[in-house]
C-alpha cells in the first residue's frame, strides 16, 4: 500500500467524514475517492457527447446566425 500526505485539515475532514459513516479514514477516503473519479468520468463523457454533437450540427448546417441567438437570450433573460 502506498501513503500519500494530507495535509492536517484534509485529514480531519477524513476523519470527520468517517466517523460520521461509521467507515475507517482508509474505507471512507476510497468510496468517496471512487465516487469522485466515476462522477467525473460520467461528466466528462458527457461533455465530448455535447460537443461531438455540437459539431455534428455544425457539419450539417443545423445552425442560426449569432445574432439571432443573442436576440433570443437577450428577450428571454430581460
């Protein structure tokens, strides 16, 4: 097993957020760690989808003028 430093106010919200689960800091620290890294996977993913998209629209002439998109969010933001 490799350690790697916290600085102290890292590892008292470790600890906290331990407690608080009933977990130990190293079982804590690996589901949350866990379930940091697959949401960011997830959102990642999400954003090349968006821009492959994006992109595909742009491909196939699926677009307006800048100017009318900036109307449009001018009406529907004043």
């Amino acid at each position: 097993m490799e350690f790697v430093p916290l600085k102290p106010e890292r590892m008292a919200q470790l600890q906290d957020y331990a407690q608080r689960r009933s977990q130990s800091p190293v079982d804590a620290l690996d589901e949350a760690l866990g379930t940091y890294l697959e949401r960011e996977r997830v959102d990642s993913e999400e954003a090349i989808q968006g821009i492959r998209r994006g992109y595909e629209d742009v491909k196939a002439g699926r677009t307006r003028p800048s100017a009318e998109l900036i109307e449009h969010l001018r009406t529907k933001l004043i």
